[in-house]
C-alpha cells in the first residue's frame, strides 16, 4: 500500500501540448478536501494511494502537482481526507466509507453527473466503495495494485496498518515499521538507518491522520452481491511481482464483475507498476475505450 513516489508513467501515456493544472479546495460534511484539475473534456478522477496524495500522478520541477491531460478528457485528481492537503482527521470512524462519499461530491461540486474513476491501492479499495454505493455514476473503473475489499466489513486491518499504526503510537521513529514491510529476502538497513530513512520518507505528512486513515480499511469492505450487481467496464492492473494476496483479491473481484479485464505489468511490484509506461498505456487505451462518446 505504500505508494510514495511520483508516477511518470501517466504523464508519459498522456504527453499532450500543455494544460494548465489548477488546484483548489472544497468542504463536504465540514471537512475539507483538496483536488487539482487539468483538460476540458470527458471528466477522468484519480484516487491515491495510501500515505501518498494527488501529486502521485505528476509533479513539476518545484514538487507541485501537474496533471497531463489528453485532449478531450478532463483530469481531476484528489487528495484523500487525512493525505495531501485536505483535512487531517484522527479517528479511523471519520475515514472508511467517507473517503467515497467524499469523491462523489468532489462530483457534486464540480457538477458532474458521471466519471470514469481511477484508483490505485488505497484507491483501489475507494472505487470497489464507490461500485457498491452508487454505480450509475460511474462510466468504467480502474483499479491498480488492488481489488475491492470483499465484506462484510469485520475483518482486521492488514499487518503493514497495524505495524506502521504501532510505531506511530509509540512515538520513537518510523523505522520499525520500515523494516516490517520490507522484502524479507533482500538485505535490511539497521534500525537506526530506517529510523534515519523514515524520517526523510514521511517529512511533512501527518502520521496520525495516516494511521486513522489505515486502520478504517475494514470500512471500506463491499457486499460480494451488490458488487455482482453493478454493470460497469473494469479494469484491474498489477505487477506480475505484486503479492499473492493482491492477485487472489482480483480474480475473486472478478468473479463478480461479469467481463472485467486484466492486465499484468511483466516484472513490476506494488510501487514500481506506477512508473511503468504499460501502466499508463494500459489506463489511456482503456479510458478511450470505455469514454462516453458525444
């Protein structure tokens, strides 16, 4: 789940001549939240993964956001609630299903009736959210990296939360949470070295906010009926080095969703696949396939 490097493969895939990205704010229940937009067109969502934000799929030369959007579609990407620049919440009961609800009226605001949705890991988990809650708004579905969370929502959140959740309650460094998600078969830095590592990873964020974030997953689960019900093009993408636990929740999820397609990126892993050019490639020839046609 942890995503935070930039991806370039988009930006690759949608090299078009310059659009201006602009961001903005918006409140939704009193909490605020922050997204960047950039094209004119049919209207193209992004959602993050865990721990990153909406600068995941682009940035400038300064770090800022920059979105490239191909000519005629409109690319809008959000922050997450707790991630980014939106508001920092620290009870896991204020994250879950809100994350959805808060991309459906990011829709509102902007006065969209309906949008092709993109989510990566943690935005994986969102959009399975969004296909149970309200499927009618959603032209096709891509989701990377992950596959919906299949309820009833009782589970426990994955180790990797409950470790990085540990290590932010007891407040001596991130790096045993570092060295608890790296492979096991390759060589580790020291505790102290992760510690050093850490820091530099997560300057600037709220470890708080992204642990509440974290262990809300559990809320983010879908009810295997209501996902067999909805009537939508998906399209799931991971890396043929992604976990065993990630592809299993795929080909479950597709099980339930009648026609949806795969692809797997030869060689890639949960971070690496967001800078392969077949991942953006894969994404652009889907969401022209699947696009509304004037």
């Amino acid at each position: 789940m942890h995503t935070w490097i930039a991806l370039t493969a988009l930006s690759l895939a949608w090299a078009q001549p310059e659009a201006a990205t602009k961001e903005a704010d918006f409140t939704t229940n009193g909490v605020k939240i922050h997204y960047a937009e950039s094209g004119s067109g049919q209207p193209v969502i992004l959602i993050h993964g865990w721990q990153g934000d909406l600068t995941t799929w682009g940035v400038d030369e300064r770090g800022r956001s920059k979105l490239s959007a191909p000519k005629g579609f409109r690319i809008i990407a959000i922050d997450c609630r707790g991630h980014g620049r939106s508001q920092k919440l620290y009870e896991p009961s204020q994250y879950g299903k809100a994350m959805a609800s808060d991309v459906f009226a990011l829709m509102d605001h902007l006065k969209l009736k309906r949008a092709q949705i993109v989510g990566y890991s943690m935005g994986a988990f969102i959009v399975g959210k969004m296909i149970e809650l309200n499927p009618e708004r959603i032209v096709s579905a891509i989701m990377g990296g992950q596959a919906p969370i299949l309820g009833p929502a009782k589970g426990k959140p994955a180790g990797e939360v409950l470790a990085f959740a540990e290590a932010v309650k007891a407040g001596k460094g991130m790096g045993s949470y570092l060295l608890s998600v790296l492979p096991s078969n390759k060589p580790k830095p020291t505790r102290e070295q992760a510690d050093v590592i850490a820091a530099a990873m997560f300057r600037g964020k709220d470890l708080r906010a992204l642990a509440a974030a974290g262990l809300s997953f559990p809320d983010l689960a879908v009810e295997p009926e209501k996902l067999k019900r909805a009537k939508l093009p998906v399209l799931f993408v991971y890396g043929s080095k992604e976990s065993d636990s990630t592809k299993r929740a795929v080909e479950a999820s597709r099980q339930l969703l009648t026609g949806s397609k795969v692809v797997e990126i030869e060689g890639a892993d949960h971070v690496s696949t967001l800078s392969n050019p077949k991942f953006g490639s894969a994404l652009m020839e889907f969401l022209e396939k699947t696009r509304i046609r004037p």
